[in-house]
C-alpha cells in the first residue's frame, strides 16, 4: 500500500481541519521514516491498519458530517 493511500484511507471523513493537521504531522513522520533508509512498504505496515486508525481518529476528532449538523 502506498503512503497516499494510507493515508487518504486513515483520515477519510475527518473534518478538513483535522485532515489537514494529521496530514501534514503523518508527511513530516514519513520524510523522517524515508530519509532514514525504511521502504514505504515497511512505514505502511509500521503505521497499522488504516481503518482501524480512521475509526479511532474519529473518535477523538470532528468528521465532516458533524460539522454540517
């Protein structure tokens, strides 16, 4: 699994604003991880299972449907 993704999978129905956050804090994690010499393939699975991380991010942040209610 590529890195975009993973993470498009991961924040998808995060609001924009938390997308956008965890986004650029996931990129800085993965140019470290990448400069390091680890393949993606390795960061990827490193990270965990996307969705089970999307369900436990929307628990602790806004998704994009509670800010249209």
């Amino acid at each position: 699994m590529t890195f975009e993704l993973w993470l498009n999978t991961a924040l998808n129905g995060l609001s924009p604003h938390a997308q956008t956050r965890l986004t650029e804090e996931y990129r800085a994690h993965i140019h470290d991880m990448l400069d390091a010499g680890i393949p993606e393939d390795q960061i990827t699975y490193e990270l965990g299972d996307p969705k089970k991380l999307n369900a436990e991010l929307k628990t602790q942040y806004l998704t994009e449907s509670e800010i249209k209610d």
